[in-house]
C-alpha cells in the first residue's frame, strides 16, 4: 500500500509540473500572438520557474528515498538541466531579449512537457502495475 501511495503522490506532482511548464508555454505564445506585453510576460514566467525546479528536485528525493530507482534516473536529466540552467543564472527570462530567445524558450518548454509525459505514463504504468501486484 506504501508503493501506491508513493506512484499517486508522483502522479500528482507530474500533473504540478505539466501544469506549470503548459503555464509558461501559453504565456509564450500570447506573446508571440501580441495578447500581452513582454513584462508581463516574462514575470508571469519567471514567477513559475522556481516552484518548478523545486517540486522536480522533490520528485527526483522521493523516487531516490523509496528506492523507485528507475524513475530515479529518468529524471535525473530534466533535473540535471535545470541545475545547469539554475546556476549558470539562465533560467529566468529576460524583459529584453525575450523576442529574440521566443523561439529556443518555447522549444525547451516543449521539450519538457513531451519529456514530462513521457514520466507521467511511466508513473502510471508503475502505479496501475503496484495496484495489481497489492490487488493479489
């Protein structure tokens, strides 16, 4: 019963982080589409890039302490990214050159979100698979 509330407490954090990076994907394209201004933009972004690397690096502790060693390292490269993004001070997006770097930031957001689905059916292919194994 343990394993199975571990894959619905990751299922729910996935669903956190595909939330989050479809937020800052939409706020992309009103941009490119001229429904909002670049300030407001750029801090309605930057606003959410925290809470997502913070509640990825939960994710990544929690499959790392129940011993989800698999899940583990599927995300250790999104996380990995992140850090380098987080350190090298590239992770929030600039008021002026957003126009300019439009394009990269919403292929890397794609990027997360099609890699972000891919660890939500794997979460719940692992859930469904503990549900049945407890089942019997």
């Amino acid at each position: 019963m343990g394993d199975l509330f571990v894959w619905l407490i990751s299922f729910f954090l996935l669903i956190a982080l595909l939330a989050l990076v479809v937020f800052q994907l939409m706020c992309l394209a009103d941009l490119e589409f001229d429904y909002i201004n670049p300030y407001d933009s750029s801090a309605r972004i930057n606003r959410v890039v925290m809470p997502e690397y913070i509640i990825e690096g939960v994710l990544g502790a929690i499959y790392l302490v129940t011993g989800h060693w698999i899940m583990a390292l599927f995300t250790g490269p999104y996380l990995y990214y992140n850090m380098t993004l987080y350190t090298s001070n590239r992770h929030l997006v600039d008021v002026t050159e957003i126009f300019n770097m439009l394009h990269k930031e919403k292929k890397q957001r794609l990027f997360k979100l099609f890699y972000l689905v891919f660890l939500l059916f794997l979460s719940i292919f692992w859930m469904i698979l503990t549900a049945l194994e407890d089942h019997e």
